[in-house]
C-alpha cells in the first residue's frame, strides 16, 4: 500500500487558468492544433465531406488559408517538420505530406493503423492511434520504436491529439476533459491536467462535442486548448494542486 502511494504522488495534478480566449470557428471538428514555423496557428479538421487542414489568424479566428480534402478521408492529426506537412487519416489507411509554405501536395503514404493525434520532437513524428501506444515514426511513416503510456502502472487509453511541450508529450485523453503529460522515454504519466469547465455552457450547443486540441508557441512559451465545434479558443496556464 505504501509503494502505490508513492507511486501515486509522483503524478502531478494540474489544474488550468484561463489567461486569454479567442474566436474559434465553430464548424471545425478540431483534430489537430499547433503553431507553424512561421509563428502561424494550424488546424487540422475532420468528418467525411468536412475535413480540412487550416492556416488561422489567432487573433480573430479567421481562416486564412484552407486545404479541403476529398470527402471519402476523414483527416485527423496533423505536424510540420523539416518544411513538409505531415497529415494523418482516421480510418482510410493513408497519411499525406505537403510542402509546408506552399501546401502543394508531395505524395501519399500506407498508413496501417487508425490515425489520431501527431506530433513531432524534432526528429521523429510521433502519432497516437487510439489505444495506449505513441508511436515514434520516420518520415516515411515507418515506426522506429513504440511505448506504452501508463499511469501507476496501468494503460492510459484513448489517447488523442499530440504536442510535444518541453520535452514532454502532451496528450488529450478522448471523451474526457484530461490532458496527461507523458515521458517519451519510457511512457509514465507525469502530470495530468483538469480542463472541466473550460468552455462554458453559455458557450455549448447541441453540436458542440469533445475537448480536442494543444498547441504550444515557443516563441512566447503559451499554450493553447480548444475542442470539436467548440466556439473559443483558450490560452492557459496550467496551476498545480496540492496533494
């Protein structure tokens, strides 16, 4: 008993402050979220017949530029690396890659798994697939290494959409308001962050679904939450709690 809860403790609990928020166009079903080399934000959407991939000005919400994809794909995580695009497909078994500046299409990949979420270190791509595995991929999409995420020992599932934040992953945990922040060495949850309430009700219709969505600047060193047909887009700061 007293090893569990030692165990225990060693997982940081996090709570959010809101520090700004920002227009979010409600009609993106957000699969993926980050900041370009170019300082820029983008999204990633999806849904048979409305997925796309976005340039989106953080200030107003607006589209700057969009990438509408062919209405049989149901695109899901997206990364840039290296000056490429990198794009995952739910459940076609395909991942494209674009030149990152111009989005003009360079070619498409065998993808063997469901897509998620997809984040990069710098050197490999990492994707999630649902289960409790990150994958570490070339940029080919071929798998260098895997882990399993746990947390006090037992399998983290569903994980979702990526960032890699100093060194750490983070990771939406699917139809919950939790982000786990995970050690790409060897898979232990290190922190897990409390997003309940982050939207308001005021702020919910019947469309509005799950949180889904992390993007970090490093430039300014902010991060950013949404979630599907959410109307906001949140800065925020993470609190840590006292155990």
């Amino acid at each position: 008993m007293l090893l569990a809860s030692c165990a225990e403790a060693r997982v940081r609990q996090y709570g959010i402050a809101v520090k700004a928020e920002y227009v979010h166009d409600d009609s993106a079903f957000t699969q993926g979220l980050f900041f370009g080399p170019d300082g820029m934000l983008y999204e990633s959407t999806g849904m048979n017949g409305e997925s796309s991939f976005r340039k989106v000005d953080l200030a107003t919400g607006k589209v700057l530029r969009r990438l509408d994809f062919n209405s049989k794909y149901f695109v899901e995580g997206s990364v840039m690396k290296d000056g490429k695009l990198f794009v995952l497909t739910w459940g076609n078994k395909v991942a494209f890659v674009y030149d990152a500046s111009t989005l003009e299409y360079i070619r498409t990949y065998a993808y063997p798994r469901e897509g998620w979420g997809l984040t990069t270190d710098g050197k490999h791509l990492i994707a999630s697939d649902g289960s409790s595995k990150l994958y570490f991929l070339k940029d080919d999409f071929t798998v260098e290494r895997t882990v399993s995420v746990t947390m006090d020992g037992r399998p983290v599932r569903l994980l979702n959409e990526l960032e890699y934040i100093d060194g750490k992953i983070w990771a939406n945990v699917y139809t919950t308001d939790m982000i786990v922040i995970i050690n790409p060495s060897d898979g232990k949850v290190e922190g897990v962050v409390d997003c309940s309430g982050l939207l308001p009700d005021r702020l919910r219709d019947r469309r509005t679904d799950v949180l889904n969505g992390i993007a970090y600047n490093p430039a300014d060193k902010k991060t950013y939450l949404t979630g599907k047909y959410w109307k906001r887009l949140y800065e925020i700061e993470l609190k840590e709690k006292k155990q």
